[in-house]
C-alpha cells in the first residue's frame, strides 16, 4: 500500500498520513481526542455494561476506534464480537509497535492487536475478534448474513478522497448489517453521506461539537434504524440536524457517490457525481455557504 507518514497531533498522540490518499488519518488536533469525540462518546457504551455488542470497524486504520472501545468495554466488564474491514496492514504494524500509543489503553490491547495482525483472529472468554484484510467492498461480503451490529464505526478517508466506502451501494451493504437500535457513527458530516444514509432509511443525527470546536458545527453523524425519541433527551453527545445542516441536503453537496458494480476506482466514482452535479438543478453548495457564512474548510462535503 502507499508510504505512511508519522504526524504528532497537538493532543500527544500519534498518528499517519497517507501519500497516496495526500490526507492524515486524524484531525491534527488530536487523533485520541477525535477518536473520544466522534466515536466513543457517541456510542453510549454504558447500554452495554455487563452485557454483549457486536461491532463492525470499517477502515481500522491504526486501530483508534477498536482500541478505545476495546478499554472502556473491559472497565465496565461487558462481552464484545468485533469485525474490522482493513486494507492495508501497515498502520496496525506500526500501532503494535509505537510505544506512545499501546500506553494510551489498557495492557490487553496490546495482546489483542498483535493476535489480530499475526492471525486475523483474537478469542478469550469476554472478546471474540476477527479482521479481514482487503477492499472493504469485497470482504463485507463475507461477515455472515446473520450477524447484525449494536455498532457499527466508517472511518475511512474523507468522502473525496476515498468515494468508495462512501458510495450509496456500499452504505446500503452497510445498514443492512445494522441491528434496528444498532448506531452508524461517522466522523463524516458530508451532506451526500448523511443524504444516502436517510434515503436508505435510517434516521440522521449530528454529532455535537466540543466546547473547544467553536469553528466547527458538527463533529459527524450518528444514524440509526428506529431511534426511541424518548431516549434522545438523554444523549448529550448527539442532536437532530440543525436547520443550517437540513438545507446542506438540498444542494448539490448532497448528490450521492455512485459504484454501481462495486469496483469502480475513485476517480471514476468522483467523475460520475461532478457529471450529475453539473446537470442538477439543486441549489449550489457555494449558495448554501454564503447565506450561513461559511467556509470550504468548515465541512467535506
């Protein structure tokens, strides 16, 4: 796979950047404080304590997502079924090696990804997990049609680097696998991600910013199935779409990514929607910009 660069986030811990994708696994902020931010938090894992979850890591990158879930899952002694779609094995490699970032969780971590990255498999009594390496597209294929996700986590590269985890019949792959109260967190406030994921019927949520994310409106999406409203009043860590996001899936921001066959390559996906754009009579994103006074860097879209 492509050349990974060692970047230090501002929080202290480590991350990569991708040359092939010219885009870093995490916000510079802060890898661990984006991994707490836009997928622990929002996962409300006290649902779980003492009981069992399934869950489903797509684009396991450095292994963040599962790591943090991993060490709040043992605090609070809950039993944990995990799959991780991952394509490339040098991030993992370099997690299990990179001292700063093993310090971050519990030592069982440790153990776990090593057994992931020598034999694709990790079982004790709490934990049972499994990674399959390969195109995401592809390997979804083999988690058993039976299986269905408490949670599921999509973190690959932003939408316009990396259309094909993002495209509207890989996500369709994707909620299939979601269990109805099962939770799709993305760190993605992308209007065609959030507009394909409530036309294939799931109901869209806006991860909040942090007290120190005053340039930013949303953290990413929450989506679920057949969200109980009454249990809303109780998250704090996610809301309904403002009226500011609602009108960003009325422009052509939210024109979907398209792979028909699932093996499309990237610049053909992204072709195929500036194509469709072009030809849409939806408001035009920089219109949408203007009126809420924002910035192209506010948003991917």
């Amino acid at each position: 796979m492509s050349k990974l660069i060692e970047v230090l986030t501002k929080d202290g811990s480590y991350s990569l950047k991708s040359i092939s994708f010219q885009e870093n696994f995490h916000s510079l902020l802060g890898a661990l404080e984006e991994t707490k931010i836009k997928f622990t938090a929002p996962s409300d894992l006290q649902r779980f304590k003492g009981k069992s979850l399934n869950v489903l890591d797509i684009c396991f990158g450095l292994g963040y997502n599962s790591a943090s879930l991993l060490d709040e899952l043992i605090k609070q002694k809950s039993y944990l079924n995990l799959f991780a779609l991952e394509i490339d094995k040098k991030p993992l490699e370099y997690s299990i090696k990179n001292k700063s970032f093993l310090k971050l969780w519990a030592p069982k971590i440790k153990k776990i990804f090593e057994s992931l990255h020598q034999n694709n498999y990790f079982e004790d009594p709490f934990f049972k997990c499994k990674i399959l390496w390969g195109d995401a597209r592809e390997k979804i294929n083999i988690i058993p049609a039976a299986n269905k996700f408490d949670l599921i986590y999509l973190d690959g590269f932003s939408p316009q680097k990396c259309p094909q985890v993002w495209t509207i019949e890989f996500l369709s792959k994707v909620t299939e696998k979601l269990n109805p109260q099962g939770y799709l967190i993305t760190y993605s406030s992308s209007a065609a991600v959030r507009k394909t994921l409530r036309n294939l019927g799931l109901e869209i949520f806006s991860i909040k910013p942090g007290i120190n994310d005053c340039g930013f409106w949303s953290q990413g999406t929450v989506a679920i199935a057949k969200f109980d409203k009454n249990k809303l009043k109780l998250n704090l860590n996610f809301e309904k779409l403002s009226v500011m996001e609602e009108e960003h899936l009325l422009t052509k921001a939210s024109i979907p990514y398209r792979d028909h066959n699932l093996n499309s390559r990237r610049d053909d996906i992204i072709k195929k929607r500036l194509d469709e754009q072009l030809l849409s009579n939806l408001v035009s994103t920089k219109k949408w910009r203007k009126k809420w006074g924002m910035t192209k860097s506010a948003f991917k879209s």
